[in-house]
C-alpha cells in the first residue's frame, strides 16, 4: 500500500462537487475505503425523534465520508500535490507547488 498522502490534522481544499473551493482540517482518514472526513465540509443532516437519551430530538449535523481524490492538501489556502523527500534519514511529505516540508 503507498504510504498516506493526506493525514489527519492537515488542511484540504475540496477540488469538487457541492462543496467545491471550502477548506477544513481532516478528522479521520480512511485509506481502505479511499475515504476522508473533513470538518464542515460534506455535512450530513439527520431529522431525530425525541428519545429517552435525548429528549429533545431535533438536526443532528455530521460531516460525511468524501473520496480522498476530491481533496487536496492546503498550502497558504490553495490546494497543492504532495511528494515525499528523505531529510536527514526521515522520510517527509513536501509541497510540489513550494516545495515546502508539510510535516517534520
């Protein structure tokens, strides 16, 4: 499996679909599914009765799964490709549009 290009923690820009150009910071990877969840974007609401644990009911708001591909990794607020160098023996994700170490 290629080592994980996008982590959790980085922000992203959403390359397309309904929420194309918003910017969030990813809060679960997952590379089996080709999927990722990023904060704010892609929010799902769901219409909850009122229950015993929650006897208010009401709009539950959750951001929903996206395919990595739509993302891409933030630099500065525009979206770059990333490239993996070694620096001093480590292994790091680089910006290709800066050039810039994104981790370590």
């Amino acid at each position: 499996m290629a080592a994980a290009k996008i982590k959790k923690g980085d922000q992203v820009v959403v390359l397309s679909g309904k929420d194309k150009g918003r910017t969030g910071a990813v809060l679960q990877v997952m590379p089996k599914d080709g999927k990722v969840v990023v904060e704010g974007v892609n929010v799902a609401t769901r219409h909850r009765k009122p229950t015993q644990q929650n006897p208010q009911g009401g709009i539950e708001r959750n951001p929903a799964p996206m395919a990595i591909s739509k993302v891409a990794v933030a630099v500065d607020g525009k979206p770059t490709r990333v490239r993996f160098e070694e620096k001093d023996g480590k292994k790091v994700r680089v910006a290709v549009k800066t050039g810039e170490t994104i981790d370590g």
